[in-house]
C-alpha cells in the first residue's frame, strides 16, 4: 500500500505568505523564508507554493524567489504554482529548483501547451489544479475571470499529468470545511487526487481516507499555527497509512 502524504500549502501575495479566505480575503502572516524553514525542519512531505497573483495580473513566474530558496539549502520538495504560461516557463522553473509544477485554467484555454510541458519534462512533473465550486454540479472557478466552467463532461488526459489538486474554493481557509461531497460528485478517478481547502484536523483527513484514490492531503495554514502541528497531525493518523514524522525511528 502505498502511503499517503501530508503536504502543506503556502499561498503567497505579493511575496508575503498570506492566511487566505475563499481566495477573497487575505490577512498577511509574514516573508515566506520563515514558512519554509520551519516546515522543512519539521519533514512535511512537500511544500506547495500558489503564488496567486501572477496570473491575475499576467506577470511571469516568481523565478527570483527560487534564488532565494536555494540559498536555505531545503531537503522538503516544492510544487509552484503561479502563472506558467508555457513550455519555457515550465523548464526555466525545474531549472531553478521547483520539483513539479502546477498548472490550472490552461487545461481549458490552451490544451496545447499542456502537451508541450509534459513532452518537455514528463507527465510526473505536472500537477492538474481543480479550483472546485460546488452547487447543483461542479464547477471549475477561473480565479481570473471569476467565471464557472462546469465539469460535468470535463476529463483530463491521464498521459498529461501525474495528480490533480482538487480545491475546495468555498471552504479554503475555514476550520473543518473541506466538503465531501466533491469527492463523491467529481467521477474521474483514473487520476491521484491532492485534496486541499479546510483541512485541518487529523479526525477531518481520517474520514477522508475511505474515498479513492487520494494520494495525499493538503493543509494549509493550520499547520503554521503551533510549533508542532505537524507532527501532531501525524500522531494521530493510522500509522500504516501515513509515514513516521522524521523526529521519530522506526
């Protein structure tokens, strides 16, 4: 079996790692060195960055902040995303030090490219991300144009990409909010699912365990909070489900 990962999550505005609402409010939290730092020494499987302006204003990937990171010398993988718009882009990142990538509202708009990107650095590199709405059906939410795309006849390519980053957008940044009910609506199960958006209790990822097809869970700033959240997640989760925390021998 397989073990399932613990994956934290640092949405970043402006350079400043950002407690984040639904994706509309924002409270600032500080420089995201501190963040990395720490979850690094803690032994979070992987670090994702959502760098969630680029894409909003078109500026290009945060390419200067991976100067910075490399200078912390971490041991914990980064995922970026933050506005990819193209083969070049994608490379130049790996390059600087991203271990994979994010990709979204591309998959929609300009499917091409995806196929370039994982031409260039392999289906293992790409990370599908579903920015989810739920209402009578769901629906991928464009952040940028704020419009709904529904996903009702939607079906990603499994050649392209290695996981899906499925958001629950309505619950992101809320205690216990993660919604189920996506899991049991969204039918495309021949693809790992990274879940994210609420997720902030062991109990919470528990129940969560029993759907399909889940890889890994994501949590966000509810891991920043106390010295060792993480650890304490991992203490109780089903220890043959999940992988020891690395202050502890087998």
């Amino acid at each position: 079996m397989n073990k399932k990962r613990l994956i934290a999550t640092l949405v970043l505005l402006n350079d400043i790692v950002v407690q984040s609402i639904q994706f509309k409010r924002y409270l600032p939290l500080g420089k995201i060195s501190f963040f990395l730092e720490n979850l690094d020494r803690w032994g979070v499987d992987e670090i994702i960055i959502l760098d969630i302006n680029r894409s909003k204003f078109n500026i290009e990937p945060n390419f200067k902040l991976f100067e910075k990171i490399e200078k912390f010398k971490l041991k914990t993988p980064i995922i970026y995303g933050g506005n990819i718009r193209n083969k070049q882009d994608a490379i130049n990142l790996i390059r600087y030090g991203a271990d994979r990538i994010i990709l979204g509202r591309n998959f929609f708009y300009k499917t091409s490219k995806i196929e370039e990107i994982t031409q260039a650095l392999g289906q293992q590199a790409l990370i599908f991300s579903l920015p989810i709405i739920k209402k009578k059906n769901l629906f991928f939410y464009d952040h940028c144009s704020k419009k709904l795309i529904c996903l009702k006849n939607f079906f990603i390519d499994k050649n392209l990409v290695s996981e899906i980053f499925i958001t629950d957008v309505k619950h992101e940044g809320i205690q216990k909010g993660f919604d189920s009910n996506i899991l049991r609506l969204y039918n495309q199960d021949n693809i790992p699912k990274i879940i994210f958006g609420g997720i902030s209790s062991s109990y919470q990822i528990k129940k969560l365990l029993n759907f399909k097809n889940i890889n890994a869970f994501a949590v966000g700033n509810f891991l920043s909070y106390k010295e060792h959240a993480f650890q304490n997640f991992l203490e109780h989760l089903p220890r043959n489900r999940f992988r020891l925390p690395t202050y502890k021998k087998n």
